[in-house]
C-alpha cells in the first residue's frame, strides 16, 4: 500500500530553509539530506523535516539499508531510496531557494 510518488518540499523563510519528506528516514541519511540541501543552497540553516511512520515508510542511507538490523526490513523501495532522497532533496532546495527571492541583508550590512 507504499505509494509510487511521494511528494518532497521545502519553504525557505530568509536563510532558512525546511526540507520535507513524507516518510521516516534513518539519522544519516537524513544528515546526508541536510548537507546536501545546505551545499545546494548556501541557507543559514537547513531543517528536515519528516514525517515518522506510514505513507512513503522509512528510508535509509544505502550503507544501513545494507548493514540491515533495527526498521531496516520495513523500507519498502530499497537501498535504492536513500541516494534518489538526498539527488531529490537537493534539486527541490535548490529551485525553493532560487524562487524564493533575493538573499536576505546580512546583520554586519545593517
């Protein structure tokens, strides 16, 4: 009952930016989000934000999908998943940012 699409978004407010997924992802691929994200972006702060159980299930790095063990049996696209989330995220953030306007003054230019 995993859907074929699921939708990720992300809100820029100022420099910072929130990332989201509908679905649960492992603590290093969301940090791989997170970085990928910032580097696509240059955002003060980049936020994951994603939602825990059920919809589009949990999504791991390709290293601890491998390594196996805790909620790993319960991700229903594979290994596969967690490099096409970190490309995904990255492309969404970068086009949210673009979008979003102009980079906002910076504190020391007043």
């Amino acid at each position: 009952f995993y859907p074929e699409d699921a939708t990720i978004q992300a809100l820029r407010a100022g420099d910072v930016l929130v990332v989201t997924f509908p679905g649960e992802v492992g603590s290093s691929l969301g940090e791989a989000v997170r970085s990928a994200a910032a580097k696509a972006t240059g955002a003060r702060q980049t936020i994951v934000w994603t939602l825990t159980d059920h919809y589009a299930g949990y999504a791991f790095s390709r290293e601890d999908h491998e390594e196996g063990g805790k909620s790993r049996h319960l991700s229903a696209y594979g290994p596969e998943l967690g490099d096409l989330l970190v490309e995904r995220a990255a492309a969404v953030a970068a086009r949210c940012w673009e979008l979003g306007g102009p980079d906002p003054p910076s504190k020391e230019r007043g």
